[in-house]
C-alpha cells in the first residue's frame, strides 16, 4: 500500500488525445509502459490504438509503431483515413512507422526451441527508425493462434512487456475478449500496468459502448463504466459524472415571447442561461410555446438551435406560420437552427454527442429540445436522467438558456417528469387541459421559478393566429371557467352589469325630475312673494304721494289764509296727524 | 513465344520449373546473434542438409542484429528461422533445427504427419 501511494505521485502521464479519457485518467496512460486495451469484436480496440498513435504524432509530437497482426497495411491505411488521418501522408514525414506483422500457421513448422527475438528486432528497428515514444501491438493475440508453442509465446510475452517498458515507449496492446477472463489468451497477466475494458451492449436494440478501466496501477481513476462513442472524428468518452455545479450565473432576463407570461414571471421573464421546463399533456401547445420563445431570441438578435425530436424543420416552420410566426426568415438569416431527428436513430450518449457538436458549432444562446421526453425511448430513466444532468450541466457552464419540453400523459401526474429530471430545472411552466361543458381549453401556470417572484395563477392559454396569449380565467361565483365558457360568463357579467347601469341612470333621471320640480315650485313661491311685496312697495309709494300732495294742498291753503287763525291752523291738525300715525 | 495458348503456357510453366533444378534448395536461416541457440540451429541446419540435400542446396546465415530491416521484408518475428525460398511455395522453419524430423516434414522431404 505504502508503495503503491508512492507510485501515485510518481506515475507519468501519456495523454491519448481522445475526447474525455483524458479526463477520467486524470491525464492519460501511464507513461512509458504498455497498457492493455480489451474488448469484444468491434468494440473499438484499433480505433482506440489509432487514435492514440495519431494524436501522439500530431499534437504531442510523439512519433509512434503502429504494428498490426491482423490487418495489412491498406486496410490500416484505409482505416486511418476514415478518421481523417493521412497514413502514407503521416509515415513519409516519419511520424509514424507501421508494419504488418503477417504469420500463417501452414507455412510454419517447429523443429525445436526458439524465441520471438524477430520479432523485437523488427520492433525495436521501427522504434529507432522514427525515435518512436509510442507502439501499438494490435492484436498481438493472433500469435497464438499461428505458433503452436503457448508455452514459449507466453514466456516470450512477459518478456517482451518488459522489454518494451525498457524502451520507455508507452505502448497500447489489444486483446479480444475472453470467455471468462478479459482477453482470450489472459494478456492482462503480463501487462499489469493500465487495463482498459471496451465493451458494446445492446439494450432494446440500442447499442452503447461503454468504457471501464479495469486496473491503473498506482493512479486513482475514475472506476464507473463510462459511455463512449464512435463517430466520423474517432472516440469520444463521456464522463457520466457532472461536471460540478460551480458554473457562472447570470441576473439578466429575457422575455419568454409571450407578453403577459413574462408578467407572470416577475414581469421580466426568464432568468438568462436557466432551464426551463415546459410540461403538458398532448396537444396543449408545447411547440407553439417553443416556437415563440425561438422567435422572440431571435428578434433579439441571438442564435437559438432547435431540436426537433417529433417534427421536421419545414412541418414545424409551416405549423407555425399559422400562429403568425415567420421562423423561416429567421433560419435564412442563419439566427434559427433547427436539428431533427429520430430518438431511436441512435442511443442516449449519441444523442448527447450530437447536442454537444451542434452546440460546439453553433455557439446559440438559447437551446430548445422539443420533448425530451421521446429520449425516453432510447434509453431508461435513469440513463435519460443522466444524460440530461450532463446536457443541462454543460449548458449552464455554457451560459445557454435552454428550453425544454416535456410530453406527459394524462394519467401522469403533472408534477413530475418521467425522465424525474425536475430537481435540475429553474422554472418549470406547466400546460394542461380544462375540459368544462364539453369544451377542451388550455391552462397555462408555473409550478416554480427559482429566484423570482412568480404568479401563481392558472391563466387561459389562447393559441390565435396572432400568436400567443394569456387570460385571466373566470373565477367569480365559486367556479373556474375557461373558453366560451368564460366567454359567456363574461357576457353574462357585463349584460346584468349593463342593467344595472340603467337603472342607476333610471334613478338619477327621476331625481332629476323631481329636482326641477321642485326648484319651479320654489320659483313659483319666490314669484308669489316678491309680487306682494312690490304691491306693498307700491302701496307706501301711494301714502307718501298721497302724503305730499296734503302737505302741498295745507300749505296752499295757509298762503291763502295768511293769517294767525291760519298759523293756529296749522297747529292743531299736526296733533291730529300725530295722532293718526300712532295709530297706524 | 508468339501464339500462345493457355494450355501452352501452362505446359511451359512446368518446364521451366522443372528446368530450375527440382532438387535445389534455397534456404535462409535467420538468427538473432551468436547465441548458444543460434549455434546451435547454424550446427543443425548444416548438418541437416550435408545428410539429406547433399550438395543440392545453397544456405545463407543471417544475423537480424546486423540487418534488422530484413526481419520485417522476410515476415520474421520467431528467431531461428530457416526459410526455404525454393522450391515453392515458402516454407518457414521455427526453432534450434534439433528435430530433424521436422525439418522434413516442414521442407517436404517427407510427408507430413
């Protein structure tokens, strides 16, 4: 134990250059030693060897021997080529160095002891001839189906093992399968170092590789089997773990398409590079929904890529022209990218590969899936969930929003994905059917939003020709209603709401009435009375005329009498005048 | 070696093959150094053909240390190696030559087996 703790920070790494190994081996092979690669038939043993030779040569400047017993140089040649590498091209420019290792068993007869010495001249002259750090014995194996003698080839192995580890080459050797053991011919007896296992399994007619490092001698490695693929650039290795939950956050918002959604998200929508989870029973507008949140990034000038798991990029462009969407001149503009495939065209990992490639090329800021839930069908639960963990993780590290949407089935409960992925989702929207009075309508409600204020109404879900909206659903009187519906409630509501307006008006009318009445009679009273009073205006009027006109007739008569008598006169009828007013 | 037909040139293949000399016998033994195996399978091998070629045959020695680039040309990878590069088709020859039986068999002297 102790020296095995020794060796861990001793071991030297050889990076292979294959996407993913690295990472799992925390820096490659171990370097300067051979390193068992084992599988079944077209498990990917050569490919693996290939590519290690391959990227050694190009990236890391190590010339590598390639030397095969199994396959002559054209195929070899031809193999390579289909990654893309130039093997006679790569050998001229002595980076790499193969040869054909070609034995047949009838040619062959043994007339006593003998030793594989040929065999590490040849080896060894290859080695030198490039200064070689790398080899590649693809499928040394073979031997022991042409040399009768196990008992010497198998000593001669151990040796050379050791040999090789003499030359500080880092070598790769494979070996097929065995029954029991991991290769036929117990190979990893010899070669202790690092053992690779590739298998390939089918499960519901599905095939996925998978890798698992067996053994690395004085290195900790990841041991869980990891899938891997093999496609038109080589291997590529996924490790199932996560990538950690460190990524970048981001406080911007942007708009779902939809107005009054937006309002129901805090008024401001999505949160930048979140997750977003639509789920609804079929038919409940999933696409439409999908299709707005596309168009409204791409009015924003970013680059959304689509997958499409159900529809085709023209059946889902001409469907949506009916909701009033032009996605079509956002695919033009080379803003919209849609992606369609089949679920069951390959499995899980691939489906990952492919989302991280069309990714890496398109660099989007908004990613739709349009449902995951079809990935069901290539794979179990878990293993969706796993593959969903990952995509989710790398398009937050990535600062993506995506956008996914999820088909349940009206036995389902809404509240939980089959793919059981709602733990990693930021806001999830949920679309169901309202079926009242024989009428299928749709309701839209978020059934969470991290970190924001969210409404928490269910709100009619109205998919017009205009495009998208929300409503208020009718909730007065105890019972919630949706479409005509509602309609006719509101209807309802706005006629008895009328009628109550008339007779309000009627009221008002009457008091109005009665008003003017009213001011007439206080007019007609007002009329009565200063009418009495000017008689009486008149009356004192009179009296003081009258008055004047006696005082005039008096003086006139003491002109006339101008006399004592007269002045005694004028005396008494004074008294008397007094009198009379006293009286009045 | 105008007009011919098929069965002619058939017919003079033979010939010339048989003309060739049946009974000689091209051999190559590759070892790898001088070691007491190499030796011993150089010992063998001339022992071997002085007793059932006599004179009939030409044997070459080569060390692959010395010339390296043959063992891969030849398609040696076991040392020692005796070839029979005539007559065809090629034989090959693995081990200290010690079984001389099998020498036999192996460069069709004597039916196999």
């Amino acid at each position: 134990m102790v020296m095995e703790k020794h060796d861990l920070v001793a071991v030297e790494k050889c990076p292979t250059g294959i996407r993913g190994l690295d990472q799992i081996t925390n820096g490659g092979l171990p370097k300067d030693r051979p390193t068992l690669v084992c599988g079944g038939a077209g498990s990917g043993k050569t490919l693996f060897a290939m590519e290690f030779l391959m990227h050694g040569a190009i990236e890391y400047g190590e010339p590598g021997v390639f030397m095969t017993f199994e396959e002559t140089p054209q195929d070899l040649a031809k193999n390579f080529y289909s990654l893309g590498f130039d093997l006679p091209e790569m050998m001229s420019r002595g980076l790499i160095e193969t040869d054909h290792v070609s034995i047949t068993r009838s040619e062959i007869e043994e007339t006593g002891e003998y030793d594989l010495e040929g065999l590490f001249i040849r080896l060894g002259a290859a080695i030198d001839a490039i200064g070689a750090k790398r080899v590649v014995l693809d499928t040394i194996e073979a031997l022991f189906s042409e040399l009768p003698n196990a008992t010497i080839l198998r000593a001669e192995l151990r040796r050379l093992f050791l040999w090789l580890k003499g030359r500080s080459v880092t070598a790769i050797v494979t070996g097929e399968s065995g029954d029991k053991t991991l290769t036929r011919y117990g190979l990893e007896e010899y070669v202790a170092d690092c053992v690779i296992l590739l298998d390939s399994r089918i499960t519901g007619q599905i095939a996925t590789r998978r890798m698992r490092i067996v053994k690395y001698r004085g290195a900790a490695h990841g041991a869980d089997e990891y899938p891997f693929l093999i496609d038109e650039d080589g291997i590529s290795v996924l490790p199932i773990t996560s990538l950690g939950l460190d990524y970048p956050v981001s406080k911007e918002r942007i708009s779902s398409g939809v107005h009054r959604l937006d309002a129901m998200l805090g008024g401001k929508g999505f949160f930048q590079g979140s997750t977003i989870l639509l789920s609804g029973t079929a038919g409940t507008g999933k696409t439409s929904l999908s299709a707005t949140f596309a168009d409204s990034a791409c009015r924003r000038g970013e680059r959304c890529l689509y997958f499409a798991f159900e529809e085709s990029p023209r059946q889902i462009i001409r469907n949506m022209e009916s909701i009033g969407l032009d996605l079509d001149q956002w695919v033009k503009k080379g803003l919209l990218k849609f992606h369609s495939a089949r679920p069951t065209l390959y499995g899980l990992e691939m489906h990952l590969v492919t989302f991280h490639k069309v990714i890496e090329a398109f660099r989007p800021q908004v990613f739709i899936v349009d449902p995951i839930s079809n990935l069901i069908d290539a794979g179990t639960a878990p293993e969706v969930k796993s593959v969903l963990t990952r995509l989710i993780d790398y398009l937050k590290m990535k600062k993506i929003s995506s956008f996914l949407t999820d088909l349940t089935h009206s036995g389902d409960s809404p509240e939980g994905t089959r793919e059981e992925i709602s733990s990693l989702i930021d806001t999830w929207l949920l679309l169901r059917d309202i079926e009242i009075k024989g009428e299928r309508n749709r309701g839209l409600y978020i059934l969470k939003s991290r970190g924001m204020y969210h409404s928490n109404q269910l709100q009619e879900f109205l998919i017009t020709n205009q495009g998208l909206d929300l409503v208020n659903i009718y909730t007065g009187s105890g019972e919630a209603l949706t479409g005509s519906a509602r309609a006719a409630q509101e209807a309802q509501e706005r006629a008895s709401e009328m009628e109550r307006r008339h007779e309000a008006d009627r009221i008002r009318r009457d008091q109005e009435r009665k008003r003017k009445a009213f001011e007439e009679k206080i007019a007609a009273l007002r009329a009565e009375f200063d009418a009495e009073s000017q008689e009486l205006d008149l009356l004192a009027e009179e009296e003081k005329e009258r008055q004047q006109f006696v005082t005039e007739e008096q003086s006139k008569m003491k002109e006339l009498r101008k006399g004592k008598l007269a002045a005694d006169w004028e005396k008494a009828p004074k008294r008397k005048l007094n009198g009379k007013k006293k009286g009045a | 070696m105008k007009r011919k037909t098929e069965n002619t040139v058939a017919e003079e293949f033979e010939q010339s093959a048989t003309r060739l000399n049946p009974e000689k016998h091209v051999l190559i033994l590759y070892v790898a150094g001088m070691t007491p195996k190499s030796t011993l399978a150089i010992d063998n091998v001339k022992k071997f053909c002085e007793t059932n070629l006599q004179g009939s045959y030409e044997l070459k020695v080569i060390d692959l240390y010395q010339q390296p680039k043959l063992a891969k040309g030849s398609q040696i990878i076991a040392t020692p190696t005796l070839v029979r590069k005539l007559p065809l088709p090629l034989r090959k020859l693995i081990g200290d030559m010690s079984d001389t039986q099998r020498i036999l068999v192996g460069i069709d002297l004597k039916p196999g087996k």
